[in-house]
C-alpha cells in the first residue's frame, strides 16, 4: 500500500514541509517566516500557532487536502535521550517539546507540536523518526578524564541513519548487519559510528566537540579554553563558540563555506588554512571513528550540504579509502528520512517506539 506522508521540519526562520506519496516526493515547499514576527514570541513553543497558520496558507495554496494523509512526521526536538526509531506523538513527548526538556531551545521542538495540530484534527497517526536527541552511544564513548563531565549524543541523526539506511539498500545489505562511518558535513559536522545498525559514537555538536565547522569551533584544548572563558567574562558570548560564532565566523567573520572555499581557491591565505584545517580535522575523526570499530569497516559515507564540494569529497576519499570505500550523497535526506520511519511502521516493518519522557541514559548507571 502506497500511503501519504506529510513531513515538517521547522528551521530559524522558515519551515519545510514535503508530501509524500510512498517514498515518492508530491509537493514540497521552504515556508519562510518573518523574522521580525518570530521576535515577538517568547519562546520557540509559543510560534506554534503562527507557524501552523502560515503552512495551512500554502498548503491551501497548492491544493492540498489534509484529510487525504495517513500520517504526520514531525521533527523530534526538545527530547531527553532516546533510542534510534520511530515514535509516536504522546502527550508525554509533547509535553517535553513544549518546554525543551534536554535544555535546548531550537525550533525543531515545533515539529511534533505541529504534526500533532494536524493529525488530531483529521483523526491520524502522528510521529518523530530519530530525533536530534538519538543516544545510542557505548559507555566508554561516553566518558571523559572528568568525573561528572559526560559527552552527550548530539548529532544530526535522522540523516545520518537515513543516508546509512539508503547506503546499504543500495548495495543489498541490511543497515543491522553492516558497519559505517557516517559524516554529515554542513553548518554542523557530525562523525558517527555505525554498528550494526547502532549509533554507538560521534562528536557533540552542541558543546563543541569534533571537527571546526562554519558556526562551530569544534574541539579545543580545555586549558586554553578555560583561560579564555576567564579573560572573556560574557558567558553567553563564550558559549556562543559552540554553535554560532566560532569556525568560520571566528576566523573569517562569516559563516558561508562556499565564499570561504572561493576565496582559498583565489589565494588567500587565511581562508586556505581554516578551509584545509576543517578538511584535515574531519579526516581526523573519521580516522578515529574507524578504530572505534575496529577497522571493519564496510564504508564512508558522506552527506550534508558541503559534500556538493567535489575538492572536498576528493580530499576526504584521497586520505580515509584505505579504510574502507567512500560514497558521497550530497544534501540531506530529512524530509525523505522522516517519511520512510513513518511508512515503515504503517507497513509494519517496525513497531512505533513509546517516548516515555525517561532518559535512555544518565550517570547514575555508572553507579549500579
């Protein structure tokens, strides 16, 4: 059965939003918001109506009946750790995406709030499919030379699952019986272990670790940025390096990495090293990902949106296809990703996930 699948993916300042047919992509739209009208919200959570409203406006616009989709997909912001999966919208889970329980303010919180607006009005299923809270991490992967100190999951995973879940459709396998490293390399570069089928490491793109990106400043030695915490005394303007002025933005005042790209390639100098400093830390990662696995490997898989760089792609393969073959895929695969969790629990390939609001992990295991 080919059902109709209705994805939202709220972002900054707009919202996309796909309609499926099966796996096949009838209508999408980037609904933008103005920013000055976003501004006077206090929260994220209280968009809600007004997000609703703008996307109902072009839906109508494109002729599209509601009441003809069999599920809503929404992303799963705002969540305390969980298991990878497909979870259906409970009043515990929107309760957690009201108020941003992981501690995290992001638009993503909207989604399951929104496809959740939708689906109880037309009497339908309503889900999240691997949301930016996925743990699924070993603990060793989880520890650090510091009691108390945790490194979290925090990735891009519903694309990096999804572009491992294509991969291997592609080459026949099951994603639960192979071995990945997964790259998502856009304003946020996220490096993960896959093992059969299991996110079990990867760099915490909200407090800085992994590789330099545009916005992010990526690892850095905890001395050095202890001294410049105490040099720097606006707390919010340090803690800002993690995710939106350190990278590009620090060295180069701007967060575009094709103008960087460009202007390494026409000669200058400081571009070209924070550009090659990037591309070398990923190479890094990717590196240390392979040992976290053993060397059993079964590929490299890149996506995101500066893997449309082919000099990247090229740089990338050149240093890691003594591990294992690198494939490029170009782009995210959100929205499809968020579509294929719900088709395969309508078609029952896997069961929906209950988010019971308890965390998958906390320190207190290392007690027991």
């Amino acid at each position: 059965m080919s059902y109709r699948i209705l994805t939202i993916n709220p972002g900054s300042t707009s919202t996309k939003v796909g309609l499926f047919n099966g796996e096949k992509l009838e209508f999408s739209v980037n609904v933008s918001h103005d920013a000055e009208k976003l501004a006077e919200f206090a929260s994220v959570s209280d968009q809600l109506p007004y997000r609703k409203e703008v996307i109902l406006s072009e839906l109508e616009k494109a002729g599209i009946d509601l009441a003809t989709v069999d599920a809503y997909v929404g992303r799963g912001g705002g969540l305390l750790a969980v298991e990878g999966g497909t979870y259906e919208v409970g009043q515990v889970l929107l309760d957690h995406a009201k108020r941003g329980a992981n501690g995290i303010q992001h638009p993503a919180q909207l989604g399951s709030q929104l496809a959740n607006e939708f689906a109880k009005k037309y009497g339908k299923p309503a889900f999240v499919v691997n949301p930016p809270d996925t743990d699924e991490f070993i603990i060793e992967a989880r520890m650090t030379g510091i009691k108390g100190v945790y490194r979290q999951s925090h990735l891009h995973a519903l694309n990096l699952k999804e572009t491992a879940i294509r991969h291997s459709q592609l080459n026949g396998v099951k994603y639960e019986d192979a071995n990945y490293i997964v790259c998502h390399i856009g304003g946020g570069v996220s490096i993960s272990a896959h093992r059969k089928g299991k996110m079990i490491d990867g760099n915490d793109i909200v407090t800085g670790d992994g590789p330099m990106a545009p916005t992010r400043c990526g690892s850095v030695p905890a001395a050095q940025m202890i001294r410049y915490a105490y040099d720097h005394p606006d707390k919010k303007e340090t803690l800002s390096l993690t995710t939106k002025t350190g990278g590009f933005v620090s060295h180069l005042g701007t967060s575009d990495a094709l103008d960087v790209f460009n202007r390494a390639e026409a000669g200058d100098k400081e571009a070209k090293l924070i550009w090659n400093t990037m591309t070398y830390q990923i190479i890094r990662y990717i590196g240390s990902m392979a040992t976290v696995l053993h060397g059993q490997v079964d590929g490299i898989l890149l996506g995101g949106g500066m893997v449309h760089n082919k000099k990247l792609v090229a740089d990338i393969t050149e240093a890691c296809s003594w591990i294992a073959p690198v494939s490029a895929y170009p782009g995210e695969f959100e929205l499809e990703a968020m579509a294929a969790g719900a088709i395969r629990v309508l078609d029952g390939v896997e069961a929906a996930k209950e988010y019971t609001g308890v965390p998958c992990w906390t320190p207190n295991e290392l007690a027991e």
